[in-house]
C-alpha cells in the first residue's frame, strides 16, 4: 500500500510501493476500444490520474481535469510516462466512458487481490447495495453492489447494477457465486432476507446473517412469538461515544424449520438472535429502545460462542453502511453528475480502489 501523509498545502504527499509500481504498469494492458487513430493520451495514465486526484479530494469530472493539469510534472515522473499531456475537459468523460469495467476489476485483483482472497475465506463481510444519485434518469439508475469486511473495512469486491428495472437481489446472488462469497460468512439486510438467497449460501457451504423486517410479515411474526420464549444463551455489552451510551443485549433461540413455510425447508435456518439495543441520549436526557432480529444457518452448538459470534456480527454489518456514507461525505459520490452509466461505474469503481488504499 502506499504511504500517504498530510503536508501544508492541504494535500497528500503520496510514496508509491511495489504494489502500486506494478499496477501502474498493469493498467497499460488494459483493452483501449478507441479508435487507433484517435489514442494521443495513454489511458493508463488517465486512470493513474485519477486515482492519484481522488486521493487528494477531487470528486467531479472538471476537478480531476484541474489537478491533471497541475500535476503534469509530477503525474509525469510517478507514472514514468515522461511524454503524457493533460486529457481535454470534454475529452475525459469520453475515455472514461470507453473503458472496461470487468478488465479493470481484473487488474485490481491481480495487483491487491491477495489480502482480498485471505478476508474472503476467513473474515464476516457485509454486502450492500448503493445507488449512485448522480445518474438517476428514467431507465439509467446506476448501483454498485460493494462487499466490505467486517474487520478491516477494506472493500473486498463489487459488482455493477444497471437500468431501472434490474433487481439487487438477483444481481447479489450472482454477485455472491461469481466471487465466492456464498461458501463464506456474509451479512446481509432485510432486502436479501428470501428462501432462494438464503438456500444459495446453505448448499454452498456458507454462514449467512440476515435481518427479518415487514417484507417478511409471516416470518417476521414467528421471529417475535419465539422471543417471548426463554433464550439458549445471551451476552451483553456497552460502548459510549459521539454522545450516546448504547447497551446491546443478545438473545440466542432455536428456530425449527417444521414451524414455518415450506418454501424456507432448503434455506438451512436454525438460528434467531434477538438484538435489543437501548440508547441513552447524554444531550437531551433521553432514553430509546429499539428490538431488531436476525436469522442465521450458524450451528448452535456452542451456545455462549454462537451468540457471541452473531452479535459482534450484527454490530460488523455496520461496516458497509459507513463505508458508503464516506464514500458520499469524504468522496462526494452522490454529488457528481454523469450522463453516461459505463463513466459513472469506472468513477465508482475508482473511487473504492482509492478509499481502499487509504485503508
């Protein structure tokens, strides 16, 4: 990974490794779909650019231009392309809108992919969607389905979503096979929480924690009558900050299969975990209370394990939620408007590679 350290001006003072070397050296085998007669700007050292200017803070299209100009000196002798010019404002949309997504993922991986490979085997990841705001126009939503670790927070894959009419939860299942997510441990949201995922995970040989809301009515009921029952095994624990006092207690009970719908009998379901958080405010005084429920395929052997297990889980699903709030506060995502669907998901994609080197 790169060291990046703060200086004067505001900026970042950027020390490439051996990793970073060989990605800029990776990125010239990219495929380049313009015409032969049109490549005057080498698309490697666009990518490295843009990479480099998110680092420092640029988000919008006319921002990375700016700092491409700039920083032509330096971008120069990092990149070793000692003969590149500054892309035209008009021209860097187009090249980023040309270029291949699953090409550049594929060079991502190849360069970092080992970390990546060691948390998906052993790691709990969460996995969510995020629309990307700056592209809603009728039958052009764009979302990038991101997959973050628990533990360390780096994003560890993605998987584009297009059109209005495409399903995120379609999109996760395939997303969850094609990465070898689904023989993992994954957390999920209420939206994922369906026999076809959950089963998808429990003949892969995976863990799956998902919570159970309204979508699920029928289920959802089942969840509540099971917590009045004594529970197996619970833990408890308090944290204090930004102004909050949070007490979550844990609550481990056996869900039998013969006691609901046919249609949940493959999905492996054998665990409930009722997660009751109370919040107390320090600002204005004032006390809230909130029950959430979770359902897991997680043996329940180990009771006092399990439940221990299952709640630092829920409390790690967290990690997906915060990562995309950054992405739009730190990053500016959602403020960056683009017309072209395949421009907004390469500056998505780009944008997690740099958050991740941060990381």
């Amino acid at each position: 990974m790169p060291t990046i350290t703060a200086v004067d001006n505001n900026e970042l003072k950027i020390e490439l490794g051996l990793n970073e070397i060989k990605f800029i050296d990776a990125l010239k085998t990219l495929p380049d779909l313009r015409d032969n007669r049109g490549k005057r700007h080498s698309q490697a050292f666009l990518l490295a650019t843009f990479v480099f200017a998110t680092l420092v803070g640029r988000s919008k299209v006319s921002g990375i231009h700016r700092y491409m100009t700039n920083k032509i000196d330096w971008l120069r002798e990092v990149t070793g392309n000692k003969d590149a010019t500054p892309v035209s404002r008009a021209h860097l949309p187009r090249m980023l809108a040309n270029l291949d997504w699953l090409a550049l993922s594929c060079v991502i991986t190849d360069c970092f992919g080992e970390q990546t490979v060691q948390m998906i085997r052993d790691e709990w990841i969460s996995a969510d969607g995020k629309v990307m705001r700056g592209t809603l126009k009728s039958g052009e939503k764009q979302a990038i389905i991101h997959a973050v670790s628990h533990e360390s927070r780096i994003d560890v894959a993605q998987a584009r979503q297009a059109g209005d009419k495409s399903s995120e939860i379609t999109v996760m299942r395939e997303f969850l096979k094609e990465t070898g997510l689904e023989n993992g441990k994954i957390s999920l949201d209420a939206h994922h929480c369906n026999p076809e995922t959950m089963t998808q995970v429990e003949q892969a040989g995976g863990l799956y924690l998902i919570q159970v809301k309204e979508n699920q009515p029928k289920l959802l009921e089942h969840c509540r009558v099971l917590a009045e029952q004594p529970p197996l095994a619970e833990s408890i624990d308090h944290d204090c900050g930004h102004g909050f006092i949070t007490t979550r207690q844990a609550h481990l009970h056996n869900l039998q299969l013969s006691a609901i719908d046919n249609r949940w009998q493959h999905s492996g379901l054998r665990t409930l975990v009722v997660m009751n958080r109370e919040t107390f405010n320090q600002s204005n005084q004032k006390p809230s209370n909130q029950t959430s429920y979770y359902l897991s395929n997680h043996p329940n052997d180990s009771k006092q394990d399990t439940v221990k297990t299952l709640a630092r889980a829920i409390r790690g699903h967290w990690s997906v939620e915060s990562n995309n709030w950054q992405l739009d506060v730190t990053f500016g995502e959602d403020r960056v408007q683009v017309e072209n669907g395949n421009q907004a998901q390469i500056m998505g994609k780009l944008r997690c590679f740099a958050m991740n080197l941060i990381r």
